[in-house]
C-alpha cells in the first residue's frame, strides 16, 4: 500500500513536470490544442459533445450557421458581446483562442446534427408560425423568415433558430430589446416592436420546429 | 525514492511561504478567486445560483476533469474570510454562561482560508484550503484567545476524459485527505455543511452544530480514490484511507500529534456510487456512500491493536437542482447511519463499571455498563431557492436518532446526595458532576430540529447571511435534557455571517 502510494505522488511529481496531452487537453491558452479536442472537452460541459445542449440555460449550436459562431466568439473574445449570460460564461473561455481554433470550433458545431426539442403548447404555436413568416405589420415588424431562413435554418451571419430552447430566445430577445448588450444589429430594432407574448409565441414555434434533413 | 521524499518535506515551508505572500500581496478589488481566474468566468458558470460551494453540472465536470479547464494563472492563490454575530435563545440556564456562551451577542472575526492550486498540467490540478480559526483556543488562565491555522481541505488529482458523441468517460485518482472530499455533490459528507462560523462557545448550537452527515474518520488523514463517470449516468469512486504522517504529513498539517487523526494501517476504504440524469433545467442524484475507519482511542498512542476502534458509515443522498437563470432550486436529502464498535479496551473497561462518570439510577441503583457498540442515523433535508443570484433563503430539517448508552449521559443522580445537580462549588461534596447546557441526562444522542435562512450576495464574492435554528429536541429530551431544567428550545440561536472571498 506504502509503495502505490508512494508510486502515485511520485507519478504525480514527474507528471507536473510538464507534459501535456494535446489529444484530450482542456487549456485554453494553447493554440495547438485542436478545436474539436476543445469542442469535446469544454464546450460540451455545456452546448453538448454533438451541439444539442440539454440545459436551456446554454444555447444549442448544432448546425448553426458557422460564420454567425465565428462573429460570436469574435464578439466574446473581444468583449462585445456582454450580455450576462454571455460574459459571465464566455468572455473568459474565449479569451485566448486563435483565429484558426475559433474556425475550427464554428465548423466543428456548423457540422453536428440538430436533434428536435421539447414539444410546446400547439396554440402558441400556431400564432408563433404566423409572426415568424408574417412579422406584425401593424406594428411594421419585418417577417423573421425574411432574414432567418424559410426553416429558421440561418444563412450565415443570420443565425439558425430552428430547435433552439425557447428560454434562451426570448432572453436573447430581451437582450436587444432592453439593453445594448448585443450591439450592431438589426434585431435591437426588432425586438423592440415585440411584446412579451409575441416573443413567447415566436420562440415556442421556432423551439418546436421539425428537424428538416 | 529520496528525491520526492525531501521535495515532499518542502512542501510545507512553501505553502507558508505561498500564505504569507497572500496575505501581503495587496488583492485588488478587479481580482478573482482563484478558479473564476483559471476560466474567466463567473462564479455562478460552477456554484449554483452563485451559492459557494454548492456546484452545478459545469462546475461538477470542472472537478470531475481535474481542475484543468482554462488558462494556468500566475499566481494560483485566492483568500476569504468570515465573521459572524450569535446570539443564543437562553443563556441564563447556566453556572457560567460567560464561559458556555462565550462570545454570544457580540460581534467575532472568525477566520478565513488561503486556497491554492488549480490547473497545474492537462491532466493534473488541485483543491488546497488552508484555514485560519481566529478562536481556535483559549488560555485557561487569561481567558485570552489563541488563533491557530492548519491544512483544511486538500484534493489534488489526475483526471482524464474520452468523450465522443457516443460515448463520455471521465476516470482519475485523487490523493486527498477528507473521504468524500472528492465528491461533486452537496450531500456529500464533506460538503453539505459549509457556513463557516468561529469556533466559539457561542457557536456550539448553530446551524453548523447541528447533526450533519460526517464520515467515519474525518478529515486530515491520507487517501488515494479512483473515480470514474460514466455518460454523465453513473458515478463511482473506490479509495482507501490511511493516517497522514511522514510523506504524507502535509495533509494533515498544523495538527499535532495528538490532534493528527490516527488510522490503523492502510485498510480503511471510502466508496460511493450514483446515477445522475439530466433534462432541460433539472439535473438529479441519486446515491450512496459510505466508508470504514480503523481508529486509536488515543492518536499518541498508536502500538496497542486492542485501542483500536471502529466506525462504519453507509449512507443514502439525493439531489435534485433546477438551474435557470433568474432561478436556482436545490432539494437535497442525505441520510447517514453510523455504527461504531468500540476498541477491545474500552469494552473491558467498561465491564461491571455502570456510568462511567459515577452516576446512578434515579433509585441509587448502579447504572447499566456502556454499550460495546452504539449506532446513530443522522437525517438532513435542505430546500433552497437563490433569485439572480443575488437572494437566497433556505430550510433545513434535522434529525439525529441513536442508541441510548450510559456513556453519553453526562448529567445524572450523584450517588451521595441521590440528586441531580451540577454543584460547581463542591458545597454539596458531590462527588458525580452533571454538566449543564451541554449535559445529557437520557443517554440518548436524539437531536432534531429546522434551520431558517436567509442570504443576500450584492456581489459575487461576498454573502451576508442569518440563519435561525430551533431544536424540538437535543441530547435525547425536548424538556430538561441536561437534568437541571434546560430545554431543547433554549439553545436556539441566531446566527449572522459575513463571508468574502478575493
């Protein structure tokens, strides 16, 4: 028993010595740490190992448009992008990553399969579908589906918002409706001509859209 | 084998090297502790609602994968420190409430910790806490208090993860020095009591007082652990624990001798299983844990295998938490039942004696012998709801059961005067005391009772709370427990705590 003791803290010690294990490391302030390696042992603590996060605390990424993961990360990266949700988690993790490594990162999600979500009230539903491809003309709010896709599907830097959680819609919604916390987009504007409901309605929608192959 | 072995003895002189510095290193107001450094992020991306130490499933993975998450920080130190304001419900139901109450209603400067580690290699990092007790003793003579430090808790691990989209494992091995220090949830033994409090008389009925689930030996000893988590389902951990002496005394650091916890070789394991699931916002555990602890009677003396005696603890938990922001619920539950078989001295000791403080029956009969083994099952469940992190409250409901034995009865009839009474002047020529306030006259450990709280973080390092906790029983009785009219509801308290962290 002495000697696995021992042989541990010795292991220890030569271990701490420096070698690192690039194939399954977790720094974040190694530019050769390959991005799925960092997709796979930290962003999946939270967005998942395949992009389809469980908790709707953290956005899914599953087949979001990669160039809109790229201005995010450049966003939190160089600290643009300060909602709370986003600096408290991301500021931080995206601090040190390369330019190559956040590419790496966007296509690594852009590439996963979305996976459907929890089902929502039908009748919110329905009244979503017609705000997402309508927009409220009586208030001259724009059809989402103008920017974001006929299947929320996103184009580039408009991002997909098919099968994401609801929760986290509506808060990115609040966001640029209350708060400069997302600046440089057309959505502050939009989202100000959204009441509560209609943002729920919107959201329950996009949240329980079928996944399209 | 020398090589670590000298590296070893160093390690002491550099963590008072490493303390010293952090306490004079001026900490500005931008710096964060130590881990919300290594990522950069929040605390509450691992504490949940905010609330220190409990964790979330981020901050569970963090651990799990060895602290490794983020950027190695320079100078990987990050201090706090507590004080506290009591104030218990009767302190006139006592000979001396100066001394059994010392410090009730007035302000105390508890103490604080020194945390060191974090991320060391990719697969290598650490938990070091080392804590300050402003009231750790006092001088018999002067009444002055001695403030005193040493190792708290230390876990320092190798972890590794193969994750793909099948498939998710996490194995490592911790060298710690709590069993169940390792562990990631808040109904862990080493983790479900964390509202520090100074070790002040004063103290003695607070929350932290209260029956809380332990393990068998305690903290400062030495163990190795292998963990493994499995699809984020099932979790187990398998160690072994051991006295932490020569290589191994900086896990037990700032104790000496006598209070350095004495394990009989190497043979005293720590195990613990769980499942876990996930679903939108709710995460929950269900597990179960226990270890044994071969332990001398007196820790200076440790060559007599009849001192010898032995603890068993196995235990059941549950948690349950739902995380989504500006709400943070935690339900926990945790049962623990204990069961110790005392060494073979003290049972021979014991043998025809009766109360081994003197005492006898009611009648003047001889009390019955002490048991040779006694059992104890302590139940806690704790509902708790954080807003934004900000504001918090919670309950906790308590209840300690256990064998009556007579040698937890330290309240009783005197065998000269046939009468119940504490007679700190000798004036009776008693020659059995009963101890009052903290006298048991039943035998019975039976303790139970609801804590209240309340907390408010106006920023993320710092917590003003106050806890209220009432007893419906203590020490076997709701009603004069010690024997001479002190009630259980009379050791109720107030307790306010003040708790930063840099």
């Amino acid at each position: 028993m002495k000697e696995i003791f021992l042989t541990l803290v010795v292991g220890l010690a030569v271990a701490g010595s420096g070698c690192s294990n690039i194939e399954r490391s977790r720094d974040l302030a190694n530019p050769n740490v390959p991005a799925a390696v960092t997709a796979a042992q930290v962003c999946s603590n939270c967005h998942g190992v395949d992009g389809n996060s469980v908790s709707p605390n953290f956005p899914r990424l599953a087949a979001q448009q990669s160039a809109y993961i790229v201005a995010q990360l450049e966003n939190f990266r160089g600290q643009h992008r300060a909602d709370p949700a986003g600096f408290e988690y991301m500021w931080g993790l995206s601090h040190h990553l390369t330019d190559a490594q956040i590419k790496g990162l966007a296509d690594y999600f852009s590439r996963q399969a979305a996976q459907p979500n929890a089902p929502v009230d039908a009748k919110l539903v329905a009244a979503g579908k017609v705000i997402y491809e309508n927009g409220l003309p009586a208030k001259e709010a724009p059809p989402c589906i103008a920017c974001h896709g006929p299947k929320a599907e996103g184009l580039a830097n408009f991002p997909r918002l098919a099968n994401q959680h609801q929760d986290y819609l509506i808060k990115q919604l609040q966001v640029f409706q209350r708060t400069d916390e997302r600046p440089n987009t057309p959505m502050t504007q939009i989202a100000h001509l959204l009441s509560t409901e209609e943002m729920k309605a919107v959201t329950g929608y996009l949240q329980s859209l079928p996944i399209d192959k | 084998m020398e090589m670590p072995r000298s590296l070893l003895r160093k390690v002491p002189l550099v963590f008072g090297v490493l303390g010293t510095a952090a306490t004079m290193f001026p900490v500005d107001s931008q710096a964060l502790p130590l881990f919300a450094r290594q990522t950069g992020q929040n605390c509450v991306a691992c504490h949940a609602g905010g609330q220190f130490p409990e964790l979330t499933p981020y901050g569970r993975a963090f651990k799990l994968t060895g602290y490794t998450i983020g950027d190695r920080v320079k100078v990987p130190l990050s201090v706090m420190a507590y004080g506290s304001y009591t104030k218990v419900s009767d302190t006139s139901k006592s000979d001396n409430p100066a001394g059994d109450f010392a410090k009730n209603s007035s302000p105390v400067i508890g103490g604080g910790s020194v945390f060191a580690g974090g991320k060391i290699t990719d697969n290598i990092g650490a938990f070091i806490q080392w804590t300050y007790d402003n009231y750790a003793a006092q001088d018999p003579n002067n009444g002055a208090w001695h403030g005193h430090s040493a190792m708290d808790n230390v876990d320092i691990r190798y972890a590794d993860r193969f994750i793909n989209p099948t498939r998710d494992f996490i194995f490592g091995v911790s060298l710690n020095n709590n069993p169940s220090v390792s562990d990631v949830w808040n109904t862990s033994a080493a983790w479900m009591q964390y509202v520090p409090g100074a070790g002040v008389p004063a103290n003695q009925f607070n929350d932290a007082a209260t029956p809380y689930p332990g393990n068998s030996s305690g903290s400062n000893v030495a163990g190795i652990a292998a963990y493994m988590y499995l699809n984020k389902l099932l979790y187990a951990e398998l160690g072994t624990y051991r006295t932490a002496n020569g290589i191994f005394s900086p896990l037990s650091m700032g104790l000496n001798n006598a209070g350095t916890t004495k394990l009989q070789g190497n043979n005293n394991p720590y195990w613990r299983l769980a499942v876990t699931h996930e679903w939108g916002p709710h995460n929950i555990m269900v597990g179960t844990s226990g270890n044994i602890a071969h332990l001398y009677d007196d820790p200076t003396i440790t060559s007599d295998p009849n001192s010898v005696y032995k603890i068993l603890s196995t235990g059941l938990d549950a948690q349950y938490q739902y995380i989504l922001d500006p709400h943070t619920i935690t339900a926990q539950l945790a049962y623990m039942r204990q069961k110790t078989n005392y060494s073979a001295n003290t049972v021979a000791g014991n043998a025809g004696l009766g109360s081994p403080f003197g005492f006898v029956a009611a009648d003047g009969s001889l009390l019955a012998d002490p048991n040779s083994s006694d059992t104890t099952n302590t139940f806690r469940a704790k509902l708790s709801y954080v807003f934004q992190a900000k504001y918090g409250g919670s309950l906790a409901y308590f209840n300690l059961t256990g064998t009556t034995n007579t040698a937890n009865q330290t309240s009783g009839y005197d065998p000269a005067t046939g009468l119940i009474t504490s007679d700190p002047t000798g004036a009776l020529g008693a020659t059995a005391l009963s101890t009052r306030v903290n006298g048991n006259l039943s035998g019975n450990p039976a303790t139970r009772g609801f804590t209240y709280e309340a907390f408010w973080m106006p920023v993320q390092y710092a917590r003003i709370g106050v806890q209220y906790t009432a007893y419906s029983k203590y020490n076997g009785a709701s009603d004069n427990y010690d024997g001479m009219g002190r009630n259980a509801s009379d050791n109720n308290t107030l307790f306010f705590y003040v708790w930063g962290a840099y």
